[in-house]
C-alpha cells in the first residue's frame, strides 16, 4: 500500500525549490529571505573582504558582530586561506535555526547555483515546513568544491544547530558533497539523491540514448514512479533489453546506488513528491466534493494544516481505486491483498493487527500480469 514517494523539486513548476537570478550579483532565495538580508554576502565579500589579507580577523568579525547586534542568535563562521583571503563562509539567522528545529528532518543541499560577481559557490540549507513551502536553514559560500570545503561547510551548519544532524539530507551525485556528508554527518543520517539533478546528468552521460523514442518516458518512470522493488526490477530490465544499454557505465552506476534515489526503495522514510505541486496547490475538478463528509477525512481536516490536508486527501482518493481481496486470519492478524486493476504488477499484503490498538504493516505479497 503506498503512503508516500520521494521528494522531488521540480524547477519547473511554481514551487521550485529555490529561485535564483543568475545574472545578477545577488542571490534571492525566493519567498525565503527578505531582499535586503540577501545581500548580506554581496556586503561581506565585497572588495573590503574578498581577496584580500584581512589585517586580522577582528575586522571580520566587527563587521559580523553589527548583525548580532540586533539579533543576538544571529550565527556565522568564516575560513581564510593562509594568505588571509576569504575561501568559505557561512550564516544562519535565528528564525532559521527556529525552522530548522520544527522542519530539519529533511535537509536539502544544493551547489548548483554560482555568484557572477565574486565566483563562489552558493551553497543554500533548505527544508520544507508543514504548510509543503521551502524554509531556509543556513546559507552557505564556498570558494571550490573540493571535499575540505564541503567538510568545513557542514561541520559549521551542524555547529550552528546545537549539532543537531537531520533524518535524510538529499543533494546532487558529486562525489566530493557525498564525502563531505559521510566524515562529518552521524552514520544514522540517510543520504538521497535528487532525482532532477540525475535527469539533467542524463543528458550528457546518455545523450544518444535520451534520443531514441520512448527513452526518456521509460526512464522517468523509473526515476520517479516505481512503487515496489520488483516493478522497479522489471522496468529497468525492459530498458536495457529494449535499448541495448546493459553496459553503458553510468546506467549500470546508477543502479548500484538505486537505494539513494528510487522511491521503491525508500518506503521506510516520510518524504513526500512535490513533483506535480501545480496538482497539490489547486484540488483539480470537484471530485473531493464526492469525499467531503467521510469521517476520516473531517477528522483529517481538524488536525492538518490545508497543505498537509490536501496531500492526505490525494493519497486516500488513490487509494479508492484499489481492489481487495480477504487473505485470510491467523488472530489478531488479518490479512488483505489490495492492488489497482489494470495497472499493477504486484499485489500487496496488508497485514492488521488488532490487538493492543490498530497497527498495519504492508508487504510485497507476489507478481502478477508481468507485461
């Protein structure tokens, strides 16, 4: 039974992960960070600052310390190389912290975006709150993305959190950032990949492939929609038959690490597709007004906020379009096999247990209509 899939941002629609201006010299988070505190990086790397030797570090520090003035959980953190000069720094404000302690069970990191002016590495913490809107954590420069800086980078968030690590934390497929994330996060932090930076690496790793007819809308299934291990399996196994591809080197790469950005791999954590946020933003028709006064669904709408509503509600009208079947008792475990008619290979066992309270427990029962 499916309750969730893997968070994805889309650039494409309205709730993209973060806006940046690329040819401008300022960065603006959008909807996150007012204009004039986005600038605090063109102000601190400016000509004072950036490329310079400091004639200590008291000057930078001054001209921090003016910020916590006025905000005395303002934090932030620098590193000079051994001429002096400004290679890495970081800073969070106090509403970010304060976010970051309600939202921080999934951290988004991304480098994907460069400052014209000075030509570091913009490096933004972003996490999503419970009305699904992105929240800034920390901002972050980088001067390389080298594995040291990303180290220094990520020791610095975590300090500025009371070291407080996150559940999952989803970036790019750069090795150095993977590095980074396992010397200094705990071992216990899930590391995930996001699956629109791996569609745009397809590009230039299966350019030619990408061409063929029907590549791309087979391995976008496979990037986002497989809900189970053996659909997954059977799908990627039709792809490489189908297009000759068994040994292209980053397919084969990809599926060695399939765990870290394969929704069918990933059902033991509450990640949530903002892949179609257009669909979650606006109730598409009228048909919710046809389960407006089921009682789950009246009690839903008294405990969530209307963004956390409209994603419960979707996933329980899919769920309408499931067949069941009675498996079997074995007291106090009842036994279901649910699956959706003409789209499902499998069938699903959902087990319920009645004793000390209602618990449920979905497994992969078996194959079936293999295609």
């Amino acid at each position: 039974m499916e309750i969730s899939s893997s968070i994805v941002f889309d650039r494409d629609c309205d709730s993209s992960l973060i806006a940046f201006d690329r040819d401008c010299d300022s960065i603006f988070p959008a909807g996150v960070v007012e204009k004039k505190n986005a600038i605090l990086f063109e102000e601190a790397a400016s000509s004072e600052f950036y490329g310079k030797q400091f004639p200590s570090e008291d000057v930078a520090s001054e001209f921090f310390a003016k910020r916590q003035i006025d905000e005395a959980d303002f934090y932030y953190d620098f590193e000079q190389d051994e001429n002096g000069a400004l290679v890495n720094f970081f800073w969070r404000y106090g509403r970010m912290m304060r976010d970051y302690h309600y939202f921080g069970d999934l951290l988004v990191f991304d480098t994907t975006y460069r400052t014209n002016k000075y030509g570091m590495i913009c490096a933004p913490f972003v996490g999503m709150n419970h009305h699904a809107n992105n929240v800034m954590f920390g901002m972050g420069f980088i001067l390389n993305e080298r594995t040291e800086s990303f180290e220094w980078l990520f020791d610095t968030f975590l300090t500025s959190m009371g070291r407080r690590s996150p559940i999952t934390i989803m970036t790019d497929q750069a090795q150095a950032i993977a590095a980074g994330i396992r010397n200094i996060f705990p071992k216990g932090v899930h590391h995930r990949l996001c699956v629109w930076h791996i569609e745009q690496n397809s590009k230039k790793h299966i350019g030619a492939l990408r061409a063929l007819d029907g590549f791309t809308d087979l391995f976008g299934y496979l990037l986002k929609y497989c809900e189970t291990p053996p659909e997954f399996e059977h799908y990627w196994k039709r792809m490489l038959l189908k297009y000759d591809c068994a040994n292209v080197d980053w397919l084969n790469h990809l599926y060695k690490i399939k765990e870290m950005w394969c929704p069918a791999f990933q059902r033991n954590f509450e990640w949530r597709s903002k892949e179609k946020g257009r669909d979650y933003n606006t109730i598409r028709g009228n048909r919710h007004l046809a389960f407006a006064y089921i009682g789950i669904l009246i009690h839903a709408r008294s405990l969530y906020t209307i963004q956390a509503y409209v994603l419960f509600e979707e996933e329980f009208i899919k769920g309408t379009a499931c067949d069941q079947k009675d498996a079997g008792v074995n007291f106090p475990e009842y036994y279901y096999h649910l699956w959706r008619p003409g789209k499902d290979m499998i069938k699903h066992e959902m087990t319920i247990y009645v004793r000390g309270g209602l618990r449920l427990l979905c497994v992969v029962m078996a194959l079936m209509n293999l295609q």
